[in-house]
C-alpha cells in the first residue's frame, strides 16, 4: 500500500436513509485514484455487500466489509449514537451479521433497527474492529458536551469489549462542534493510549453531488430544499476525498492517516460467493434424498400416465409404446437433477405446494421455464404436460450453464401468508426467509419526488 490514506467510512445508496455512491462508479474513482483499499459501512445494513465486494476484486481494490451500527439511547431514543464495525476476519463477519439480523429482529424503533449496548460483548464482537462514531458516537457526544468524565468511562467499556480494535475517530468536514470535538479526542486518546484514525464520513463521490445528495435526504424525509426548518446534516466536504486532500487536511495528526493503512492490513475477509446450501428434506430412513425423489417421480409419472390414458382411451396394448417418451425424459431429466445436487429442492417445492393444495389454498400452473420439467408436472409443482407442449427442460436446468433452478409459482394473495408459516414451522423460522426486493432511484421513478423537494406542482 503506497498510498497515505483509506476510506473506512462511506455510505451507499444502499444506505437507505442516506447516501449517493452508486458502487460500480465508486470502484472506478478509487482504481482512478489508486487506493489500495476502501470500506462499505451503509447504515446499519450489508445489503450492498456482495456487489461491493464483487466490483472491489474486479477492480483490484481490497474490499472492507463494514457498518455504521446504530445504538439506542433510551434518555433519548430518537437519537441513537453511531459506532462503525469493520470485519477483521471471518468470525468477525459471521458476528456482524448476526448483529445486525438482531437490530432488524430485536431492536427497531420507528423504522430505524437499532443495536443494545449489552448486545455488544467480547464474544460477539470478536474479529471486529470498531470506530468511534466521531461527533455521533457516545464518546464524542460526551466530550462535545464536555463530559470528559463520562467520555473516559464510555471509552474504558469499549476498551473492555475491543481492546486494541478500538480507534477514536476524527472527522473533519466543517460541520459544527467537528474541529472541538477533534482536539478534545487528541487529548482523550493520549491520556488514555487509545489510537486514532481519520475519516471523512463519505456520502457522495464529488463536491459538485452535494445538492443531489442533500435532495435524495429530502426525499426520505418528506422534506422540501427551500424548507428552512430541515436539518442541516451534512457538509458538501463529505466526497470522496483522494489522499492528497486527507493528508493536508491531517497534516497535524498523522498517525490518523497512518492507522487507516494499519486497519486496512488488518481486515481480511475472504467471501465464498456461488455456493449453493440447501435445507436438508427430510426422506424416509434408508433412503438417500436422490432416491426419494426418483421413487416420488416414478409413482407421479405412473398417476400421470393412467389419467392420459384415460383420457384418451389408449388401449392396453398401445399403453407401453406411448409411455416410454416420458419415461426415458423422466430418466434424463432425473439424472440432470441429482447430478446438480437439486433433489431436495424438488422435493421442498412439491411439499408446500402438495400441502397448499390440500388446504384449499389455490395455487397456478406454473410459469416460466419451470413447466418444461417433467418431473415438476408429475409431482405436481406444476400442471403442464410438457410433452404435450412441447416444452425443453433444458431453459430450466442446463449442466452447461450451472445456476439455482427458480419455479415461478403463483399463491392466493389470502393463502400465501399460511404457506409462508407451513414453510417456517417445517425447516425453522430461522433458517427461512423471503427475498429483498431494492427500488432504485431511476429517472423516470424518481422525477416526480425532484420535482416536490424542489417545491414544484
């Protein structure tokens, strides 16, 4: 690492409640400016982690996976106070994401998840590094309201929790009570050998963004940009700075810069990204998942052959002939499917949709690709013949082209929420969760809110 300084604080768009950095643009501005590493610390969130890590390798960037936690203040709890937790290392990530699961669980309040202050253990906080908060955090506010006795004691507990993983933050963006608060920490940390680092709290890549970023806060808060009333809080100092602007900034402070080095040395965290873990289906004892399924599909197809020829009115002799095409489809297709390691997700699917529609919970047809497996139609994940239709199962499975199998299955709007709790009860409410769905600010969505925080009709 040549360069003087790493960004260990910065908000995304990802962010929610606040934040501009779209994370592609932002891997390209760093390569530009040649920074060895930067960090993602969205508030109180990781939804932007995998694409953040993603475009950081791509970029030959070293991605440091973080977040700006909040925690509750119950003199004022409106007001939660800031700590940022950065991953050291595996353990560290497994700690900070079952911390901030418990602040979405556990610790809302009015929309905002919040994290207790005895959450926060040596156990659970092991393999992370934590950053003050600055001026937002519970140290900073102490010494902004001069209570250096309080700052002291607030400061020992989180030596207690993170020993030398704690660092004093200092920002420096020309937001009030920034520059006394600074000075006040330099004094703090020396009496009490804690080191510090510095940081310019990174909201937007540009000084020119800060007007789209002070809307894009407008619009989450309902607010107008005329509104003379709206907090200001934020400064248009707060872009991404390259390393010359952070060093003259702490010209007089530079082991602030030198300890960002230090912490991107220390984190290493190595994702394993497009591994597949399945819920183990629970199949009768002797059995192999594999063997279940193929069993499961072979009774199916056999129900299935007796209606078509019932429906045709096939006669004996000509029964045989017309079932071996699905036969030696059901085969193949079988063999696809265990080959991929996808058993158990059939035989998932085919439960809650079996039990759905044994408890008079509509369910459709199936749409997609999916309806081109014949396995699906005879365990009744679908209802379509798909060589009646003439459908390829290999748009839905390919062992060319490896990816997760995805039915498209319709439940009544009424109903779905009981196959939801089905679904929960059977494999553990902890181990079963519905996918997030991210709406982006995109020109035609988003002109309409422009248009109110700019006062306009």
């Amino acid at each position: 690492m040549t360069q003087r300084f790493v960004h260990l604080h910065l908000h995304t768009e990802y962010s929610i409640i606040d934040g501009t950095v779209r994370i592609p643009v932002l891997m390209r501005q760093c390569a530009e400016l040649s920074m060895p590493a930067v960090a993602l610390t969205d508030h109180g969130n990781l939804f932007g982690m995998v694409k953040f890590y993603q475009q950081a390798l791509k970029q030959g960037i070293k991605p440091i996976i973080g977040v700006d936690l909040r925690l509750a203040d119950h003199d004022d709890i409106d007001r939660p106070s800031a700590l940022l937790l950065l991953c050291q290392d595996q353990k560290g990530y497994r700690n900070l994401t079952a911390l901030v699961t418990k602040t979405f669980l556990e610790g809302q309040h009015r929309g905002v998840a919040m994290a207790e202050r005895e959450w926060l253990t040596r156990e659970s906080c092991a393999g992370l590094i934590a950053l003050s908060g600055a001026v937002h955090g519970d140290v900073g506010r102490a010494l902004v309201s001069n209570h250096y006795d309080v700052a002291e004691k607030r400061l020992a507990s989180w030596l207690d929790v993170f020993g030398d993983r704690f660092y004093l933050e200092l920002i420096r963006t020309g937001r009030s009570g920034e520059e006394e608060y600074v000075q006040s920490a330099l004094g703090l940390a020396s009496s009490m050998s804690v080191p510090v680092v510095a940081s310019n709290d990174v909201r937007f890549l540009s000084r020119e963004d800060f007007e789209a970023h002070e809307a894009r806060v407008c619009i989450q808060y309902g607010r107008t940009l005329s509104d003379t009333e709206r907090p200001k809080l934020y400064s248009e100092n707060q872009y991404l700075k390259n390393c010359d602007e952070m060093a003259t900034l702490f010209a007089d402070v530079p082991e602030a810069l030198v300890n960002t080095l230090e912490i991107a040395k220390r984190c290493n965290l190595d994702l394993k990204l497009g591994q597949t873990y399945l819920p183990a289906f629970p199949v009768p004892a002797g059995q192999t998942t594999e063997e279940n399924l193929r069993s499961e599909a072979e009774a199916g197809l056999d129900v299935s052959l007796g209606r078509i020829f019932q429906k045709l009115e096939t006669k004996a002799a000509d029964q045989e002939s017309a079932a071996t095409p699905y036969r030696e489809r059901l085969a193949a297709e079988l063999t696809v499917i265990c080959d991929m390691g996808f058993a158990g997700y059939f035989l998932i699917v085919a439960d809650f949709i079996r039990w759905s529609k044994e408890h008079r919970i509509p369910v459709g047809p199936g749409r997609g690709s999916g309806a081109g497996s014949l396995v699906a139609w005879v365990l009744g994940i679908t209802d379509l013949d798909p060589l009646e239709h003439v459908l390829l199962f290999e748009r839905f499975l390919n062992p060319e082209r490896v990816s997760m199998p995805d039915f498209d299955i319709d439940f009544c709007m009424e109903g779905r929420d009981r196959v939801i709790d089905y679904v929960a009860e059977k494999y553990g409410r902890d181990r079963v969760s519905q996918f997030i769905t991210y709406g982006t600010m995109a020109a035609r969505a988003v002109s309409g809110d422009v248009g109110s925080v700019l006062g306009q009709p």
